[in-house]
C-alpha cells in the first residue's frame, strides 16, 4: 500500500510522535517499536503522524506506547439553541466594541486578513460568506472526509478553491460542483459570528469581521478504533487530534504562500490529557502562535458546571472521592494525574461493595479487573512518570460501569505542600449518562487546548446582565498558569442559523476581534511584527475589569474583552 492508502485506510492506526523511530519508512515489520507496514508523515520539523496497520490483537488505548503518543478525541463546545433565534441581535458585538469599529474612521472589518475555522465545515451558498458582488469570500475548504484532490502536500480529503466555489454559487445545482456541506451547522454558525458579511446598512446581519477572507477545514470523524477506546456515544461528533493537527498546518500554509496574516478559530475541545498545556496539539499550536501574523483563538469549553472534575490536595491521611454514574451507561475513561515526587495510592470501591486495593501510579503497568457481583470492567494503565508532564497518571477504562456511587480513597507517600491530584471525566457530550463527582472542583475546567501557551483562551459570559455563563470552563490551569486571557460574550449569540450558546461562540466573536487588530497592525502597518503575544497585550488594554473581582481571574481572565476601549487606551499611549 501507498502512504496516502494507509493515511485514508480504516484498519490503520495513528500516533502522535515528536521524534523520527528507526527505518521509519521501512515498510517491513518494526517489531521494537510494536509496528510494521506503517509509514510518518511529517507536520513540522519536531512532530510526526504516523499511519500503522496494528497487529492482530493489539489493544486500541496505550499498550506499548506512550500516554502523549495516542491521539485524543475532541468535541463540538456549543450548548444550546435559543427560541426565536432568527431576530439578529448586535448587541454581544457592540458590547465587545466590535461594531463600533466597523464604522469610521477606524473602519476595522477584517479587510486583508484571512480567517481559519477548524470544524464541521460551511454552508458556502448562505448570503454572509459573500461579498458585496455576490462572490464567496471563501478562499478554500478542505474537506477531509471527501476523497479525491488533497491539497497540495497532504494525502487525503479534497480541496475547493474559490474558483470551485463561485461556479457551484451560479449553479442551481451546487452541490453538485462542491459537494461539502456542513450537515450539523456548528461551523456555519461560528463562521457566521466571526466572520459573516454585512447584508445590508440596517444591520439585518453582521459578522465581527465581514470583509476578512475565509479558509475552512471540514474535519473527519475519529476512526472507528478512537471512539470504541474512549467509548464515546453513538452520532456525537468527535474528532482525532491527528486531523486537527494536520488541519492547523493547512491554515498555516496559507499564511506562507500568500504572505498574509492569518487568524486561527477553534471552537472545540477535550478532558482529555494534564490540563497543563502539554499534548501534542497545544505544542503545535504554540509553534504556530509565535510566529509573526498569526493568532490562534480557543474557546475555554463548557465544563464548569458539569460536575467532571475533581481536585485534592497531596497527603498521608486517607482522602474519598465519590463518583456517581448514570443509568444504563455504556463506559468512559477517567485520568488522574499527580504532581510529584511522592506516590499515591488509590483503593476503588464498587456500588456492590468490592474493592481494588492498592491502585499505585506503577511504571507502564495495564491491569483488568472483574466483579463478582458487578458486570464491570475497569482497566487500569498506569504511568509512574509521564514523559511531557513529569506527573504520574492513572488511566481507568469503565465498560458497562454499575449505577451508583463509586468511591476512590486516595492518600501520598509524602505529603508535598502545595501539590495536588486532579481526576477528570470526559466532557459532557462524550458521556453516556449523567455521571459526575459528587463534591466537584469547578475551577482547572478550561479544556484542552485553551491551556496551550500561546493561543488566546476565551470563557463565556451572557452580555445581556453582564454575568458569567455557569456553564463556561474556568481557569487557571493544573500547573498554575494563567488562563484564560479574556471573556467574551457567548449566551443567546445570533449566528446565521439562528441564536446558540456556548463558549466556541465567545471564541468566535474574539476572534473576530484578533482579526480587527490584525488588519490595524500588520495590513494597515501600525504593528507589521505583531503575533498573538502582541494581540493579547493590546486586548488588554481595553478589558472591561468589574469592581471587586481580583484579576487574573479564573473566569474573566484579564477581563471582558472590548476593542473600542483597546484604541482609546492606545490612542492616549501616542
């Protein structure tokens, strides 16, 4: 089989690597490295993807490899759907001083910027992704699950260019020509918030920044395998951090070869990994974050009030967590991750009252367990030291998991002051029933990767009384950090389909205003150097900060995000 075969294949596997395995394009069998008819490609000069046909046998989840090799899944972060959605409403625009600027004599609309979306795709035929000629302002879309044309250095998916897309717009029949079409509308819908085309001077619609141009990536699902190992649910999108992370370096091709600055909207996220910033996708994304004209802007996720996270402090004395699951839940994978030196020990105990008794972050150790009197199955992998954290971790596979309260007894060898362990249970959309901690811990919610160090976090918050949105996650992260930068408006947002909520629609309202600073600083010349480091300082400047609230704050971050204040408090600087 060709590299592009294995690439596209179901039965293959993929991992994240960031360094080069012997006679990687060897295609006989690796037996040391557990691989064979396998081949790399590459994504940036430090991180791999590699495509492997697994041997027969070999489990989906870590088995020999490591904890950072195995792509995560991701899902969509938009909660809810509001009546009466089709009314536009500018207010979450005008309150983050993005509407005020539209209009001169700044008139900051994007112009000369291109906006990336990573997503469920676009409804290229809507009104707002035209310009004022009838073209689409779409410059391309790659489809990844389409076979066909890859663009150019990629191996699977198809890509449409404008060209493609404009005959398809004077077509009766469009699809016909671009076939992608975005079936589930959360990308349509962001799109639309971040960068939808003014329909007419009476605001019928307006998008952040309407005269910007779009590249949109349409992400395949996660392979069969993925979503059997995280036991994800049935028709609930998630996507592989693998074609995430190719989708990335798609966007950032166009800012090389047309030498123009690009702003980066992620509107998903995950539980998985150590909330510090450390998978392979946050790594990148830093890569990419550094460079010049670029900004990459990431919704915070919705997590703060679902009940996924625990947090306790490292000691000697014996400390419970109790766990409640759901009705009829088929399974999930739960992660406990330790900060060092000391060890813990963990005991596991079943609604039916068995136990696991000394449960120890042991080095590359997988174990199964069965019930007597419980139809589970738990399996635990165990890591005494994972490699990008420095932080053991205990993986805990539940299949078919008994209804009730679990409960885990969890105490240090050595109690470090200061240290924590924190348990994560997937997010809400990736779980089966309504399972939660019973004394969670709403702060370290932030999902991955709003903790990268590099992009722009952004949590939610209703711009009608100003107050935070319970859901939204919330900072900082596990190794301390602040995160998130910003809040921004994301209750009620009026999109082309209609009014939703979420964080990924705050992420895209602040990503339209990135694509404001954008066009000031490097099209207009004000600041040709700029990057996302200089976005954040300019942003804020102009945070609205409420009385009485400390920043850095775990919720607000630096505070509301407004670029009217930003160019006032410039202007005063000059």
């Amino acid at each position: 089989m060709t590299c592009e075969e294995k690439v596209n294949a179901k039965e293959f596997r993929e991992l994240l690597r960031d360094y080069k395995i012997v006679d990687v394009d060897n295609p006989e069998t690796n037996v040391s490295e557990g691989l064979y008819d396998y081949c790399r490609v590459a994504v940036d000069t430090d991180l791999y993807i590699i495509y492997f046909r697994p041997v027969e046998g070999m489990p989906a989840g870590i088995g020999s490899f490591s904890y950072y090799e195995i792509p995560k899944c991701y899902g969509l972060m938009q909660q809810e759907e509001a009546e009466n959605g089709q009314i536009f409403d500018s207010l979450a625009l005008s309150d983050a001083g993005i509407l005020q600027l539209q209009q001169e004599p700044l008139s900051l609309t994007g112009q000369g910027v291109i906006m990336g979306f990573i997503d469920t795709g676009i409804r290229y035929t809507q009104d707002v992704f035209r310009n004022g000629a009838g073209g689409s302002r779409i410059l391309s879309i790659w489809d990844q699950t389409i076979s066909g044309q890859p663009p150019e250095g990629f191996l699977y998916g198809t890509e449409y260019v404008r060209e493609q897309i404009e005959e398809a717009l004077l077509s009766e029949t469009p699809r016909d020509i671009v076939p992608s079409w975005d079936t589930d509308g959360h990308g349509t819908a962001i799109a639309s918030v971040a960068a939808g085309s003014m329909l007419d001077e009476g605001r019928r619609f307006v998008g952040a920044a309407p005269d910007c141009d779009i590249v949109v990536v349409k992400l395949r699902e996660a392979k069969q395998y993925l979503r059997d190992y995280y036991i994800l649910p049935d028709g609930v999108p998630a996507f592989s951090e693998t074609d995430i992370v190719m989708a990335v370096k798609y966007l950032e091709s166009f800012a090389v070869a047309r030498e123009r600055p690009v702003v980066i909207c992620l509107g998903i996220g995950s539980n998985y990994g150590s909330h510090t910033g450390s998978s392979a996708l946050d790594r990148y994304l830093n890569t990419i974050a550094q460079r010049r004209s670029r900004a990459i802007v990431v919704c915070g996720g919705n997590e703060g009030a679902s009940g996924h996270h625990y947090m306790g402090l490292s000691a000697t004395t014996p400390h419970t967590v109790e766990m409640r699951v759901g009705e009829n839940d088929r399974g999930f994978v739960m992660e406990v991750w330790a900060e060092g030196p000391s060890r813990y020990r963990m005991t596991m105990r079943t609604p039916g009252g068995e136990t696991i008794n000394r449960i120890t972050g042991s080095d590359r150790r997988t174990e199964m367990y069965t019930f007597v009197f419980d139809r589970t199955i738990v399996t635990i992998d165990s890591f005494l030291l994972e490699e990008t954290t420095g932080r053991s971790l205990l993986i805990f596979r539940f299949e078919r998991p008994t209804q009730g309260v679990w409960t885990f007894t969890i105490e240090a060898d050595i109690a470090i002051a200061g240290a924590s362990y924190n348990m994560w249970l997937p997010i809400g959309e990736f779980m089966h029933s309504d399972t939660y901690f019973l004394r969670p811990e709403p702060d370290i919610t932030l999902t991955t990767p709003a903790m990268a160090e590099g992009v722009i976090s952004i949590t939610a918050y209703n711009d009608r009384d100003g107050g935070f949105y319970e859901r939204s996650g919330r900072g900082f992260t596990a190794d301390r950090r602040i995160k998130p930068e910003f809040a921004a408006p994301g209750v009620d947002i009026s999109t082309s389909l209609g009014k939703r909520t979420g964080s990924s629609l705050a992420a895209a309202i602040a990503a339209g205003a990135a694509a404001q600073m954008m066009q000031w600083a490097v099209v207009e010349r004000n600041y040709p150097l700029a990057s996302g480091r200089e976005l954040k300082y300019y942003l804020a400047l102009g945070a609205v900060r409420e009385s009485g609230i400390e920043y850095p704050s775990r919720e607000w971050g630096l505070g509301k995000i407004n670029v009217q204040h930003t160019f006032r408090e410039l202007a005063g600087l000059f």
